[in-house]
C-alpha cells in the first residue's frame, strides 16, 4: 500500500526518519520525534507543543542547584539554607548566602574531629587554633595540664579580676607553676631574693628599720641599740638632764650634779671653737675636785694645814708637815 500505517493499526501515521537518541511522541494526529539531545539534557514537556531537551540547571522551580567544578551550590548563589524549618528563624540549621548575615545551628552539639560530641556546645578533637581572641566565662582543660601559648609568643591573662582555681593571695609563678602568697595583715613585705616575697612584722635592721616595735614615746626620745639588729627607745629626759653611758646596758638621762669624780685621774678639760661656735661663749665656768691630789699628779695626798715654820715630809703614801719646834741633835752634813 501507499501511505503510512494509521495509529489504529499499530502505525506512526507519520512518515520520519530516525536519529539515535530521538524520542517519539505523539501530536493530533501522529508520532513525531524529537531531535537529538544533548548530553545530560532533560526532556520538557512543552504542553500540547513539542516537548524539547532542557539543560537541567535552567530548569526554574524545579531545580535549585547547579555543581560546578566539583562543588555543589544554589543555583542563586546569594540563597541562604535552612534545615529544620523554612523559616531562618525557627531553623534548626542556617547557612548564610549573603556576606554579614550570621549562621548559627540551634540544635545539638557540635563536633569536630568526633562524630560523638559529648555534653559540650562545641567539642574540638585535635588541634584548634584562634587568630584573634576566645570570648569565655570558663575555660576548662580535660587533661591533666592545659597550656596556653608557646615559646615564640606572650600569653596575657586580663581582667577586672583574674582568678585562678582556688588560689587565694598573690599568685607567684616557679618554673611555669603558679601558687599563692599569703601573708598577715600589716606585715611589711619585701624580696628576699630575687623570685621571692617575704614578710616581717616590724623592717629588719638589714632593711634599713629598727627590726622592733620601737614606739614613739613623744618629742625627745632617744634611740640605742640593744643588740646588733634590734633597738630601743629612751623616754625623753628632764631638761638640763645629760646621757650618761652604762657600757652595754641602756644609757640613763642623768643630774649634772651627780657626774663625781672620786679622783684626779685623767681629768682634763679642753675648751675651744670660734667666736661663733665656741664651747664657752661669754659665760664662766668653774672646774673642781674633791680629794686630794696624788702624789704622781704633783700633789700631796693629803688634807693638810699649814703652819709658819712646819717641815713636810713624806710617809709611805703622801706629805705630812711637822708642827711645833724643831731640834737639832746632829751636826754632820753628808755631801
């Protein structure tokens, strides 16, 4: 027959020519087919029309994504992702498109480095690393040391108030260990070496103080040392009153009047100094003893008085004088 084999007996109705790769489809009144697509192309319907091959990524409201070099993304590379909800604020998780907008996850905890975060927000197994600053109320270490910083950069610890597990005092770093230094109130602290903070009660001698509780009795005292590093204090003395050494014991504030030497020895008196300056200056003064005056001082040890015509002459220890009328019974003189 001439023609082409109707629909009704199983035909085309239609006379075409193949292509590998068409697809057949039907219009009113016959098959057609399509032209070849390309490659990873997807067939369209086009309603009534022709269907056509349709490049995938163009396909508006059914595919929202596009993968290029390896990497899948939106296809409007501005779409944030939300998963959880469609609304970014009831999300579960929201990956932000758009530079500045914030992404969160509101669910769960976090883990890197671990598939089974434990009760941490965020669990880091491994090596973390912060270019800027770490903002923490509390930061717990779960090894048995925790290190901050390294040889090559400064570690600082800031805050209106640092505190450091239950240290309490001033914290004193030993070989990379901190601890604690207590001390009693109104101490006075210094260094007792060169890593080191000790405290006394009262500034050692050594320190420069008097290494006592040397109490200002009032205007006049006098400061003496009672050992080689501690002190003392005189209460001030009745005015025209002097000091008057007791060898090691306390000096006393003593009566000019009682100062009595019972001999002459070593009894000296230098006066001297300027117009300005001098010991005595438009005043007198009167130097004295008791006793009498040694032999070996010129004197005669000896209260005498003397009497017209009396002879002195000595006796094992002074000068006496002979008294009265004197006689003569030898006339010998001895050259």
């Amino acid at each position: 027959w001439t023609g082409q084999l109707s629909l009704a007996r199983g035909g085309t109705n239609k006379a075409m020519t193949a292509s590998a790769g068409s697809v057949a489809y039907s219009d009113a009144d016959s098959l057609e087919l399509t032209g070849v697509g390309t490659s990873g192309y997807v067939l369209t319907s086009a309603g009534t029309g022709t269907p056509t091959w349709t490049n995938p990524t163009l396909l508006p409201g059914i595919n929202w994504w596009q993968r290029t070099s390896g990497s899948l993304a939106p296809l409007n590379i501005t779409d944030s992702l939300n998963l959880g909800a469609t609304a970014t604020a009831s999300a579960l998780v929201h990956l932000a498109g758009t530079s500045g907008e914030n992404s969160f996850i509101n669910t769960g905890n976090v883990g890197i480095g671990t598939s089974a975060p434990s009760t941490y927000k965020l669990q880091v197994v491994g090596t973390g690393g912060f270019s800027t600053s770490v903002n923490s109320p509390i930061f717990q270490g779960q090894a048995a040391a925790v290190t901050f910083g390294n040889a090559s950069y400064q570690t600082n610890i800031s805050g209106s108030s640092v505190v450091v597990n239950s240290l309490t005092g001033m914290i004193k770093g030993t070989s990379g260990t901190l601890s604690a230094i207590t001390g009693t109130a109104g101490y006075v602290t210094y260094w007792s070496d060169a890593n080191t903070i000790a405290a006394e009660q009262f500034v050692t001698t050594a320190q420069g103080g008097l290494g006592a509780n040397v109490t200002a009795g009032g205007i006049g005292e006098i400061l003496y040392s009672t050992g080689t590093t501690t002190y003392d204090s005189l209460t001030a003395g009745t005015s025209g009153y002097i000091l008057k050494a007791a060898g090691a014991a306390a000096p006393a504030w003593t009566a000019p009047a009682a100062l009595t030497k019972t001999d002459d020895t070593n009894v000296t008196a230098t006066l001297g100094g300027s117009a300005s300056t001098a010991l005595v200056n438009a005043a007198s003064i009167t130097l004295g003893w008791t006793g009498q005056l040694s032999l070996a001082r010129g004197g005669t040890n000896k209260a005498m008085t003397a009497s017209a015509g009396s002879v002195a002459y000595s006796d094992a220890d002074s000068l006496e004088l002979i008294t009265g009328s004197l006689q003569i019974t030898s006339w010998h003189l001895l050259m």
